[in-house]
C-alpha cells in the first residue's frame, strides 16, 4: 500500500468515525434526552386557564376568536410595532 491510499483509508475511517458519533448523537442520545426531561404540560395549561386575560385564555383545548379579540389582537400588534419602530429610529 503506497503512502496516498494509506491517508486516503486513515481519512474516510476518521469521516465514518465523525459521521457515525452525529448521527447517533443526532437520532439516538437528543430525541431520547428530550423525551425523558419533557416538562409536564399539565401545569402549563392550568397557568394559561387561572388567567383572566381573553387573549391568553384557552379553553377545552379550543380558541374562538372574537370580533373583540381581534380587535385586541391588532391593536397589540399596532403597539409592538410602534415600539419597534422607535427602537429603530433611535439607534
């Protein structure tokens, strides 16, 4: 074996290496990292119900948008904008 196709076997050996501790990382150890610290959403959604704000409030798991809510929605969104826009005008 010349000294090029021993590099050329010592690279691809080390490109399989990497490749495979990615993919393993990737598909393996984070999914099931994530799946055994999901947090409980029980206890978020029970937060979201104590509430009393209409836009944060779901319930039955179902959002009805009202011509009030809208109303609201736009002008939060009119605001978030004004915001933006003095944030940009001052730097």
């Amino acid at each position: 074996m010349t000294e090029v196709e021993r590099s050329t076997q010592r690279w691809r050996w080390t490109a399989l290496v990497l490749y495979l501790v990615i993919c393993f990382y990737d598909f393996l150890f984070v999914p099931v990292w994530y799946g055994i610290n999901r947090p409980d959403i029980s206890a978020f959604m029970e937060v979201i119900n104590a509430t009393e704000d209409k836009i944060i409030t779901v319930q039955n798991k179902e959002f009805k948008l009202t011509l009030e809510d809208a109303q609201a929605l736009k002008k939060i969104y009119e605001d978030l904008n004004d915001v933006n826009k003095k944030r940009i005008t001052l730097k």
